[in-house]
C-alpha cells in the first residue's frame, strides 16, 4: 500500500490512480485518496486529492460508457489548441474487445463557479475564442468523430420525435432562415453549469455533445438559461454579441429561428438523448 493511504473516501481503484498519476504527471506522487462527486447515469466523477512533489493537488477522473467515445477523442485536441477548455493530463480508450469505461483525467472545476453568476458575455468570448480556435480543422475534427448536424438536420430529427405536422413546418422553416449562418464547432448544450469561472477565466466543459452546425443555437440556449436563473439583464444582447464578434449580421427572423430550433430540440429530443455532460456541474 505504498504510495497512498487509505481513508474511508479511498476506492478499490486508488493504488492503480496512484501509478496513473505517478506517470502522468512524472513526479513523485503520495498520499492518494479518492471520493466519488457525482454520477448521472453511467458517467462518474471521482475527485483525486494527492501530494505531488510536496504540494497538495486535485484532478478529476471522469468515466464514462464505452459508447460514449467523443469527449474522449475531442477534449485533448481541443485543450492543445485553447485554454478555454478544461486541462487533460491524460486519458484512456480500451481496446474494443474490453468491456471497460473510456476516461479522461482533467483539471479539476468542479466546485469552480459558474461563469453566469457575473461574466456571461465571457462565456460568449470564450466559445467564440474555442471556435476560432479549430476553425482551420474541420477535416481534423472529423476524424476524431464530431458528427455534422446542420439546421436542416436538426430540424428533421425534432419533425420525427414530435410525428406532429404543424410542429415539422414549424422547424423546418426555422432550419431554412439559418440554412447560410456559417458551420462551427458547436458545444451541443452551452448552460451556466457547463462554463465555469477559472483562475485564467472562463473554463467550457462537458463537451460529449459536441458537433459541426450551427453554434449560434449554443448561444441561444445560454441566453435562455441565464434568463431562466433571473438574470435578464446580464442575458441582453448576449447573441447580437456573438454575431458581431465574428463580424456578422443577425437579424431579428435569424435569432428568433434559433430560439425556436433550440426550445423544440430540448422539447421533443432531449429525453432521449445521453448527456454524459451533466455529470460535472
């Protein structure tokens, strides 16, 4: 047992954390405990306290299904091109054949407060910041296996769930009026417990939702989420922002489609989604 003690937090796991650690962070590595911080279906986090060269640190294991690979493959791709992601020290994909969990080992921001509570148009630079960030690797991005999922798609897969014909009108005119807003890299489900405030500022997590399409419809849906906390105020104009950040015009028909696009997709898909994101915060 070298390496760690044990206390009632420890896990069965914590003597292999303790060799994780050991070899990623390639330093002397003790005093190891462990507790479990949240679990929403198959996703854990497990908060790692440890003493690494004679400083007391944290880290996050997070685990998750084997279906649920995305994050896995997106999140260090995205940390090496921007600091506004969470830090990943390290990360594991068994081999098919092996019925075990994929994992990530990040930073930890799980008691870091949410961005919302004073900073949101932060959040908006922030994305805007992890956008451009990737916005020469789409082929890149691909291949890590973030799916296409353009207005016109959403729309189809929300006419499905609802089987209600005024309901599919209804999006797929939306879909049309945001047929020409540019592709990018969108978070898939932007709220206020996704973006944290960090010591270098604003920190976007839980991105197993992640996609190619319209992330005009992330803003929409932190404004709507800022507003639902009773914060109006620090909502206005958080979209209008957006688009003129990237030196773009929003009219009124465009915005009112993405609300409408977000609203019916939380409505009508969202209940059968995974959310492997709603572990953290």
């Amino acid at each position: 047992e070298s390496g760690h003690r044990r206390s009632d937090a420890v896990t069965e796991e914590a003597s292999p954390l303790a060799q994780l650690l050991g070899r990623t962070l390639r330093g002397d590595v003790t005093d190891v405990r462990s507790e479990v911080v949240s679990r929403a279906g198959d996703v854990e986090l497990e908060r790692v306290r440890f003493v690494h060269d004679g400083a007391e640190r944290s880290l996050v294991f997070k685990r998750m299904p084997v279906g649920a690979s995305l994050e896995v493959q997106l999140l260090p791709f995205l940390a090496r091109k921007t600091d506004r992601v969470p830090v990943v020290h390290a990360r594991g994909i068994p081999p098919p054949a092996v019925p075990a969990p994929r994992w990530l080992l990040l930073e930890d921001v799980v008691d870091a407060p949410s961005a919302c509570e004073a900073q949101p148009r932060a959040i908006v630079e922030a994305k805007i910041a992890v956008e451009r960030a990737v916005a020469a690797d789409v082929p890149a991005l691909r291949a890590l296996g973030v799916p296409e999922l353009s207005p016109s798609a959403l729309a189809e897969r929300i006419a499905v769930a609802a089987a209600d014909e005024a309901v599919a009108a209804e999006v797929r005119r939306a879909a049309k009026r945001l047929a020409t807003w540019p592709v990018a890299l969108a978070h898939g489900d932007l709220r206020c417990r996704s973006a944290v405030l960090a010591a270098r500022g604003v920190v976007i997590a839980d991105w197993g939702r992640a996609h190619l399409g319209c992330a005009l419809i992330d803003v929409v849906r932190l404004v709507r989420d800022v507003v639902d906390r009773g914060e109006a105020v620090l909502g206005i104009g958080l979209s209008r922002l957006y688009a003129e950040s990237l030196g773009l015009v929003l009219p009124t028909e465009v915005l009112r489609a993405a609300e409408k696009l977000d609203r019916l997709s939380e409505r009508y898909l969202e209940r059968s989604l995974a959310r492997p994101g709603d572990a953290v915060h």
